[in-house]
C-alpha cells in the first residue's frame, strides 16, 4: 500500500469521525421545546385576561393544539423514518 493511499484512508476516518451523530443537540431542543411547552401553559391564563378572553377560548386553543400535534406525530415520524431525522430538522 502507498503512502498515499494510506493517508487518504486516514482523512476519510478522520472526516467519518467529525460528522458522527450527536444527541447532544437533538437533547437540548427536546429541553427548550418543553420549557417553551410549559411556559405558554403557565402564561396563557394571564395572555388571556390581557386580550379579554373567555377560559373555555383558551382551553379550545389548547385541546386543538395538542389534537394537532397528536394527529401530526404520525406523519412527522414517517417523514422523518423514510427521509432521515436530520433533512427534517435542517
């Protein structure tokens, strides 16, 4: 083998090793997403007194959105098992 060939089989490791997967950020967006999740539900009974809303407007807000989310789980994993996690997230 030459040592040219042996170099570049050694860049193509190093390069294999640099684009590992990382949960890392995957982990921090789960965290800031729940934060964002429990801050609007401790937030949302005084936005709705400022905006002069009734408490069954809210709690139809929040029923239609965690539906939503429900319903879209299904696709978003399907989308996201046949075309990857990280097209999505891009």
């Amino acid at each position: 083998m030459t040592e040219a060939a042996t170099a570049t089989g050694d860049e193509q490791v190093g390069e294999e090793a640099s684009g590992a997967f990382s949960m890392k950020p995957l982990m921090f967006e789960t965290f800031v997403c729940s934060m964002a999740m429990m801050s609007f539900v401790a937030l949302a009974g005084p936005i709705a007194r400022v905006l002069g809303l009734e408490p069954w407007q809210v709690g139809g807000a929040m029923t239609a959105s965690g539906i939503a989310w429900m319903i879209m789980a299904r696709f978003w994993g399907g989308l996201s098992d046949r075309r990857g996690a990280r097209r999505l997230t891009a």
